[in-house]
C-alpha cells in the first residue's frame, strides 16, 4: 500500500502480495530500476541506509514459534549483508473488530501477540521497533473501520497519513 498510494522518493521496495519470511529465501521480484531480484541477492548488491521491515500478518496461520524464529533469521540475515544500516521492524497493522471478531488466525489477539514478539528483537540503537497502529485505532485496541473497506487494509488515501507518519517518526541515527 505505501509504495501504490504513498510511495517514499528514492525508496526500494521489495514487496509482493501474499510475501511471508517462509517465502524469502526463494522469492523472484522485480524491483524498481534494479530488475527481478531475491531479497538476498538485493542486500548483497546495494547499500541502504534504512531497511523496513513489515512481515507476519500473512504468517499468522503457521506455527508461532517457527515464525518467530524464521522472523530473527531474516533480521541476522539483514545485518550480515547490510552491517551499517539500521533496521526498522514495523509492527503489523491490526484488523476491525468485526474482522477480528469473526476470524480464528488475523485476529486482533494473535496480531499483537507477533508484534510483542518481534518488537523484543529490537535492540533500539540498530534495530528498531515501530508501531502506526495508533493512528488507525479505534480507540479499543482495533483499526477503526472508517480507514478500511475489507476490515483488514486501509482505504488508499490513508497511505498518505501513514506515510507522514514515517516522516514524523523517522529513525535517525546519532553520530558517534
């Protein structure tokens, strides 16, 4: 959604539907002004300063556990190939109420779970953990149904909300 209705100037996006770190090792997707490329292949031939990372909502049906650690691979993996950057774990945005009422896997509950667990491989001086879900709640703990149409993703003008957020909360590091 942010690289479709809120893209970043000069950011590469190594994004697909469905992209899960079970999904990593092998994935073939084409990147902006670089080509087809796997994730690996594109840390290793390009130097970023800021890597993002948004995974797990589409790992919710497979074990916890398993996720948990294929998930702290994959930060091992980034910070062996790209040692100077930092890296930004990105919460997973949360789902409606109805949504998480009516689902046993991408409910509320099993969200927040993965997100304390992946938030705890933040160290905060080179890898770092955020959350925008409070600008999308609805003030119990659910992303308002107003932003969503599918009760799971948001409406596309509020990638530009998310967007401004990223700006506002930028990680910068200090200089040593």
């Amino acid at each position: 959604g942010l690289k479709t209705y809120a893209p970043k100037e000069g950011a590469t996006y190594f994004v697909s539907e469905g992209l899960n770190v079970y999904k990593l090792d092998e994935q073939l997707l084409n990147v902006d002004n670089i080509g087809k490329t796997t994730l690996k292949d594109l840390l290793k031939n390009n130097k970023f300063g800021k890597i993002y990372i948004m995974l797990g909502i589409n790992e919710l049906g497979y074990d916890f556990n398993t996720n948990c650690i294929k998930y702290k691979q994959l930060i091992s993996l980034i910070k062996e190939l790209q040692p100077e950057s930092i890296i930004v774990i990105h919460g997973n945005l949360r789902v409606t109420k109805e949504k998480s009422e009516s689902d046993k896997l991408f409910n509320n509950t099993n969200i927040n779970k993965f997100n304390e667990a992946i938030s705890k491989f933040a160290d905060n001086i080179n890898t770092i953990y955020i959350d925008v879900n409070p600008i999308f709640d609805d003030g119990q703990g659910n992303l308002n149904s107003e932003y969503s149409g599918d009760n799971v993703h948001l409406y596309g003008n509020y990638y530009a909300d998310w967007s401004k957020w990223l700006d506002a909360n930028a990680v910068v590091r200090e200089a040593s």
